[in-house]
C-alpha cells in the first residue's frame, strides 16, 4: 500500500515538475519574442488581427457551419 502511494507521489512530483517547466520554457519564448520584435510591430500585428476578424464576421464568412446538422 505504501509503496504504491509513494509511487503516486512520485508521478505527481513528476507532473508538476513537467508543467512548471513547460510554463517557465513558454515565459522565456515570450519574453524573447517580447525583446525581439519592436513594440510597435506587436501593436500593429494585434490590430491587423482584430480588424481581420472584424471584416469575417461583418463579411459573415464566419457562417460556415462548424458541425453538420443531424
């Protein structure tokens, strides 16, 4: 019995040390991505973004259905 209940403990630990790695590795990514590329870039890159997905649902290219109807 204890020996199992270590053993969950240990793939727990595991666990954790997998996801905060996964959360640190992609912190760094961004704030590499962050120094990398001006500001200004980012900004510009948000609003073409939005005004792109303003222009589907306004073109209601958006009203493709995802799922076919049963």
């Amino acid at each position: 019995m204890t020996a199992s209940s270590s053993n969950a403990g240990k793939n727990l630990s595991n666990i954790e040390y997998a996801i905060t790695n996964k959360i640190n590795i992609r912190l760094i990514n961004i704030h590499i991505i962050r120094k990398t590329i001006p500001y200004k870039t980012v900004e510009n890159l948000t609003k073409l973004v939005s005004t792109a997905a303003a222009y589907v649902v306004l073109t209601g290219a958006a009203s493709i259905p995802s799922s076919p109807t049963r």
